[in-house]
C-alpha cells in the first residue's frame, strides 16, 4: 500500500503570540478504521522530527486490522518549529503541548478520543504530567527512555549554588553577540555534536554518521536557536525535581491510562537509573527494554517500533 507523508504548519499562540509549529503526518493512502498517534521528539538541543521518522513509517506500513496514522510535531524553538524568544520553561512546553491536543484545528484534532501519545525523553514527562493534571487525555501513552533531569542538573545536582550559576549560564545563552558566542561553543558545533552522541545519546558510536551530525548541526545555525537550549541545558524545562515527584506522574496515570516505559541497556547511568525506577512501579501498564540509550527511536527504531506496535495492539483493541 501507498505511504503518504505530508507536512504542514499548525499555529500555537503563547502570550497572544502566533508560533508557527512544524508537522508530518505519515500514513497509508488507503487505511481505514485509522487509530491516531502523536510522536513527540526528546527534547535536547538538537531535537527533531527525524528522529521519529523511520519509527512512524514502520508502524503504518504494518498489516493489521488497525491502521494507524503517525503525526511528529516539532517542540517550539527547536527542529523546524519557529524559535521566538519566550522565558522557555516545562509549563511553556505543557501550554504547547496541550493546545495541541485540544485546539479543534489541531493536526491532531479529528482522533474521535483516541490519541496515542508517544514521547522520548523530557517529551515522555511532560506529556504524563499533562495527563495526570487532566490537561491532557491520551488513550495511552508510551515513554521511550524517558528522562526529567537536565544535562547540567543530573551532572552538578540543584544545590542553591549551582541554580545561581545555571540562572547566568542561562542569562549569558540568551544575551545578543556574546550569547551567541556561548552557544557556538557549547551546543553549535559539530565536534561538540558528535561526541555527545558518541559519549551517551547513541548507544554504539559506530551508528553516529557524519550525515546524522551533519542534519544536527544544522538545526543549530537557524535563526533563535539558542533559546530553548539555555532552558535545557540548565534544568528549566525539567517537568519535576526528584525521582519521587517522578514516579508520582506515573502513579497518577495507574487504572486510568495504559503506559507503556521502553527503557534503554546503554543509558547513561544517572539517566538509567531513573528508567529503571520504573519497572514494576504503579501507573506502568509494561516496561520493556531495548538497545540503545537516550535516541532509541532513532538509533534502533525497529525494536522501538515492535514494542510500540505491540502495546498499541494490546491497547486499542482491548477497547481501552
């Protein structure tokens, strides 16, 4: 059967605001009986709709008596999504995430009810977070190596100290010619790209190809850039601030939505820690594990998309 793909822009107003957010839908030309999925990419300072891609392709093009329709959204201020300078922070990306779900022009409007959200990362949080304050209501939710605590925070902890300096790290990052200057030597960089894909977002280095840094780092030169990675490198976009509010999100959820946790072997340890917390933990319908560590989806994507595959299987035809 015909793959279609399109791309579009959904506006997402924030602060009487117009931010014109990128999409693509992938699905197959002639599905019926089509169940809704929104794949939402990890939040980092490269973060984009490619990740996703080969995960969303493989589940449609699969036989089955459900077809699904795959919808990647770009996260505001960063992929292809308009990068205005707003005060970034978890609640801004939960108000996007939100509308989404429930503005009637919405690419993810006409799910009759029935949206499966899938998240990587911060993305995973934030959305479970969402649901558990009733914002938000997915049929069910799938968390691919989900995280919550920035790159500087899970590193150098929150101490009173430490928010000072990620508060003039941040201040410096956001600041005209010498924010940029940071930024080229922090995130904007190829070197700097690729050994932290090399060191702890892919599992195997050998799958980080000069293309993939190259399709990266590009993202990084367009215009406003650098303001939502001076909310993440420094925690701002963190949904919570220990593993016990971590693991209340969850508990939230139990009984109400089915949650699927796909955890990583190649994590980086603090990172794999908090996954790990939650296998057997309540709210989690299944935890499995795949290889990889923090781009599973992108680095493994058909183990990713099997597991996915069967979670929605089991999800949606138990007509929950």
């Amino acid at each position: 059967a015909e793959l279609s793909t399109n791309t579009g822009k959904w506006q997402w107003t924030f602060e009487d605001k117009p931010v014109s957010v990128y999409y693509e839908e992938h699905e197959q030309g002639t599905a019926e009986n089509v169940k809704n999925i929104l794949m939402i990419p990890t939040i980092s300072d490269v973060s984009t709709v490619e990740e996703w891609r080969v995960v969303a392709k493989d589940i449609v093009t699969r036989k089955g008596e459900l077809s699904y329709r795959a919808t990647i959204v770009d996260w505001p201020g960063l992929g292809y999504s308009d990068r205005p300078s707003l005060n970034y922070n978890a609640d801004v990306m939960e108000n996007f995430l939100v509308q989404l779900l429930n503005s009637p022009n919405s690419p993810v409007a006409d799910a009759d009810g029935e949206l499966v959200v899938v998240g990587g990362g911060h993305a995973a949080t934030i959305a479970i977070r969402a649901a558990g304050k009733g914002l938000i209501r997915p049929s069910a939710v799938a968390a691919v190596a989900p995280t919550w605590a920035g790159p500087l925070p899970i590193v150098f902890g929150r101490g009173s100290d430490m928010e000072t300096r990620y508060g003039l790290l941040r201040g410096t990052l956001r600041a005209p010619a010498i924010g940029w200057m940071m930024y080229n030597v922090l995130v904007s960089n190829e070197k700097s790209i690729q050994s932290q894909y090399k060191s702890h977002v892919y599992a195997n280095p050998e799958n980080v190809t000069p293309e993939i840094v190259e399709s990266r780092y590009e993202l990084t030169k367009r215009k406003g850039a650098r303001y939502v990675p001076a909310a993440f490198l420094t925690g701002l976009l963190d949904p919570v601030q220990s593993r016990e509010e971590f693991l209340e999100l969850f508990a939230k959820l139990d009984g109400d939505v089915s949650v699927l946790v796909v955890s990583t072997l190649n994590s980086p340890k603090r990172s794999k820690a908090e996954m790990e917390a939650l296998k057997g933990a309540k709210g989690v319908t299944k935890f499995v594990e795949v290889p990889g560590a923090l781009l599973p989806q992108e680095e493994y994507p058909l183990a990713v998309a099997e597991e996915l595959y069967d979670f929605l299987q089991g999800s949606l035809s138990s007509g929950r």
